[in-house]
C-alpha cells in the first residue's frame, strides 16, 4: 500500500502551488485595475472643483456673464499666463486657464495638472432670458466608455471614447429692467477703471 502512494503528496504539493500561483497573478491584475480606477475617481475629483470654480465665478458676475463665453478651449494648448493685469471675467478665465494647466501644483518645478489634458468651455445656450450658459470641464480618461455628448475638446483625445468631460447648467435671469421701457437690460456693464 506504501508503494501506491509514493509521489502522492509530491503531486499535491504542486496542484497547490499552481493554484497559489493562479491566485496571484489575478490579484496582481486586480491591484492594476484598482489603481487605474483610483486614478480616474481622482481626476473626476479634481474636474468637479474646477467645474465647481467657474460655475461660481459666474454666479458672482452675473451681469456680465456673457463675457465668460469662450470661443476656443482654455487649459491645454494655451499657456500659463499673468492674470494680474486683467480684471472681471477675463481675469476669471485666464485663472481657470491657468488651474487647468496646473498652474497652482508643481512637483520639481514643472507645472502638474489634476487631470491629463485638461480643458474647459463656457458655452451660452440660450441668449433669451433667462439667459442659460454651460460650463464644461474635459479630460483624457484612460479607459474607452461612452464618449460625452458636449463639444467641448471634441475630436482632442484620439478616440473619443477616452475623453472624460462634466457639465453644469448656469442660469442668468433679467439682473437690471429698463426703467423706461421695463424690459430687460441684456448688455454687460462697462467695467470699472482700476
């Protein structure tokens, strides 16, 4: 019976290797995807404080709303500049430019953005009051989903599938009625001289 059995426990030994070895390497493969997953919550985080800011900047100067239309995208493909000269909405913009660029994080003295690529936009959908404005925050994510429906950064990323973007709505009603005629004063004010 001694002799039946020899080698037995040889082969059981490396069965059980195998399946410790099977076990590490799906969790190696899962400790991957959880950084990546970390990685994209991360970036999002950032997007939504960004977001967040300029949503803000707006509410704050509504009268001149209009002004934060942007034509082309802020953040990557400009440059970090000095703000100091600006005021209202342009100094807002060119803040925000420069938060997308990562202007307020250096590591070794390189500037290093939350977010890869990021960009925003300022669109205004509705000129009619209330007026209704849509402030976008875009990213190169790092896995393919859905791709977003705005146009911010369209066309930017490769694939569309890879770009990442959060919107919000802002809306401006009638701020100033003309006391003449009671409708409303849509033009921004001139702004003051510093």
């Amino acid at each position: 019976m001694k002799r039946m059995q020899s080698g037995a426990t040889m082969m059981e030994v490396l069965v059980a290797i195998l399946v410790v070895v099977i076990g590490l390497l799906g969790l190696a493969g899962l400790q991957a995807r959880i950084n990546l997953s970390e990685m994209e919550s991360f970036q999002r985080a950032q997007a939504l404080v960004l977001l967040q800011d300029m949503v803000d900047r707006i509410n704050a100067n509504k009268k001149n709303a209009v002004s934060y239309v942007t034509v082309t995208p802020v953040g990557t493909g400009n440059s970090i500049t000095d703000c100091s000269a600006l005021f209202d909405a342009a100094f807002d913009l060119c803040q925000w430019n420069n938060t997308l660029l990562g202007a307020a994080e250096a590591t070794g003295g390189i500037k290093q953005g939350a977010m890869i690529d990021a960009r925003g936009c300022v669109d205004q959908v509705t000129a009619t009051m209330p007026a209704q404005y849509v402030v976008s925050v875009v990213w190169q994510g790092i896995n393919p989903t859905v791709a977003p429906t705005t146009a911010c950064g369209r066309g930017q990323y490769g694939a569309d599938n890879t770009r990442r973007a959060l919107t919000a709505n802002v809306l401006v009603g009638c701020l100033q009625n003309n006391p003449v005629t009671g409708a409303c004063i849509t033009t921004p004010a001139v702004p003051p001289i510093r």
